[in-house]
C-alpha cells in the first residue's frame, strides 16, 4: 500500500502541472481525489491492514491527499494568472488610437419651436399650462359651446372611448381654458400646449396625432385689436420681421366673431405649390372672441370681462419656422432629417 500511495502522489504531481487549462485540472482532481479517484480505491483497502499498520498507513495517506490538495491549488492559481494574461493582452488597447465621436442628440425641430413659442408667451406674462389627453366631452365640447349635433363631435372625426360619446382623445387643447376658468383667478393669461387626435388622413400639412397650442386671455376691455395685435407680434418673434399674415372670417362654437389666421407660404412664397395646395398660404391658427356662453357656463359675467382664444397646430409652426415642405418628415424619425436640426 504504502508503494501504491507513492506513486499515486508521483503520478498525480507530474499530471497537475503539465496540465493545460483548468477544465484538464479538474478532471485530474476527480481522477486522483474524487469519490471514485485513486487515492480513494487505496484507502477502501485500509481494513485489510493490520491494527499496528493502519495508523502509519492512514498518517501517510493523509499526508498524500494534503499534498495533492496543496500542488492542485497552486496549478489552479498558475492556470489562472495564465489565462489573464492572456486575455489582457488580446484585449490590450491602443490608447494612441483617435476614439470614437460621441453623437450627441438633438432637440427634435417641434420642441424647438415650442420652446421658441413658450419663451415668446412668458415674456408677455402668460403661464404655461398641461391637461389630461383623455377627455370627457363635457369639456372637450359642451362648455366649449358645441352642443350635440355638432359635426366635430361625430364618430367619423373624433376617437371616443365609450359608447355614450362622452370620454374621448381629446380634439383640441382647448378643454384647458375650460379648465383655467374653473382654477384660476382673473384676469387670465394661459398657453396649453399638448397632444391631440382627430381622423384625419396623413398627408403633407395633416396627421391623426399632432400637437396644438391652446392661447387665451380673460380681461377687462380685452378687444379683437389685442388679439390681432399678439398674433401678429409672435409670429414675426418666430418668422422674422415682415413675415406676411391674413386674418380670414370663419366660425368656430367658442368664438364670436372668429377667425383663422393664415402665413404665406414658405416654400413658394405665395406663388403657389403643393405644400400650400396652391394657394400660396398656409392655415396657421384659429381664433377669435370668447363666445359669452363659455365665459357664463364658467361663472364669468361677459358683462365685465371679454377675453379671446386661439389654437394654434404646433407642426405646421416647425413646417414654417424650419421650411418644411412635407409635415410627415417631422413623424417619420429618419435621422438623417433630424440631425439638421
């Protein structure tokens, strides 16, 4: 037995390190000391030994196992520091080398112009404000004056939530004046920016999902000339100075008298082109004066106080502001478009 350990300790040394890697040295670990290894087949036949043998024999078979145990340790931390090694210099950097640009992103062209219209609107003492986008009709058109009935409010134009017609996406930002009248205290100077929905067909200037503006003021002695006056100055603030406007009689149900406001075309500069559709001017806004319903179905006397409204389409702004020709470049987020910006 004592010849059998010998060599077992000679044979399992020499095995561990000429060892290649350390899947080799595990496996010479379960060879020599595993439950079925050698060194455990020696030490079954301990009860065969006599009473006076077997303490020399199990003292040396000990000895045997620690020092297998010890060589093993020191191959696996050899094996190891190798193999760092190894990796460190296939992974080695050359620090030398120009790195690599870090692109930075940009502020997409809409949130420019936003940005731009906010500033213009504080500086003139309005506060920003936000609403819910899922409505109830009750302030999306009933206190807005669109009673039932009203083309906006069908099922062909509008995206509701229930059968009733009642929750919907909102339309227009314009809930939020509603909404202002209800929470602030007068005289009133509100913007409302904001995502809103209708079923429209995306073409070049119109998309299902856009964004919107919502403007109001509440005063007294507030007149259509205030209104022409602040429109006009915001956008030649945005457009530049000269940037030709039109003002149009319209109707809207929250507004007597209304109007939409219109800018020439960018693109042709009034000639006439497909971004206009020819008419050499491009829809801006709506607006007009508070309907006095509105302002009584929110507990403000007309009598008193007058106010106006507009609402304004955030992307055919950015169309304007950067000379965009098709409305559906700023949706498509193609970044070669938007790295421009």
């Amino acid at each position: 037995m004592k010849e059998q350990l010998a060599k077992i300790k000679e044979e399992a040394l020499a095995s561990f390190s000429s060892a290649a890697d350390a899947a080799r040295l595990n496996d010479l670990r379960v060879k020599y000391l595993g439950k079925k290894g050698e060194l455990t087949a020696v030490l079954k036949q301990m009860g065969k030994l006599s009473a006076e043998e077997r303490p020399v024999m199990g003292q040396l078979a000990n000895d045997v196992r620690a020092a297998l145990e010890t060589a093993l340790e020191d191959c696996s931390k050899k094996l190891e520091a190798a193999a760092l090694e190894r990796r460190l210099k296939e992974e080695t950097l050359d620090v030398t080398i120009p790195g690599k640009a870090v692109s930075i992103g940009r502020q997409h062209p809409m949130n420019i112009a936003l940005d731009e219209l906010k500033t213009i609107f504080i500086g003139m003492g309005f506060t920003v404000l936000e609403g819910p986008e899922v409505e109830l009709a009750s302030y999306n058109f009933d206190r807005l004056n669109a009673e039932e009935g009203h083309p906006s409010r069908d099922w062909s134009d509008t995206f509701y939530f229930d059968e009733d017609s009642r929750v919907m996406l909102r339309s227009q930002t314009s809930p939020m004046q509603i909404r202002a009248m209800e929470t602030m205290e007068l005289p009133i100077r509100i913007i409302a920016p904001g995502r809103v929905y209708r079923k429209d067909e995306v073409d070049a200037t119109h998309s299902p999902m856009f964004h919107q503006v919502e403007g109001m003021v509440i005063d007294k002695g507030v007149t259509m000339a205030d209104l022409k006056g602040t429109l006009n100055t915001v956008v030649e603030d945005l457009y530049g100075a000269g940037t030709r406007t039109r003002f149009r009689p319209h109707h809207f149900p929250f507004t007597e008298p209304s109007c939409e406001m219109d800018v020439q075309c960018h693109k042709c500069g009034g000639a006439g082109c497909p971004t206009c559709k020819g008419e050499g001017w491009i829809e801006l806004l709506g607006a007009g004066m508070i309907h006095p319903r509105v302002l009584e179905m929110s507990g403000i006397d007309p009598e008193v106080y007058t106010g106006w409204a507009f609402g304004i389409g955030l992307e055919r702004m950015a169309l304007r502001r950067f000379k965009i020709a098709d409305m559906r470049l700023i949706f498509e987020n193609d970044m070669r478009f938007l790295e421009q910006f």
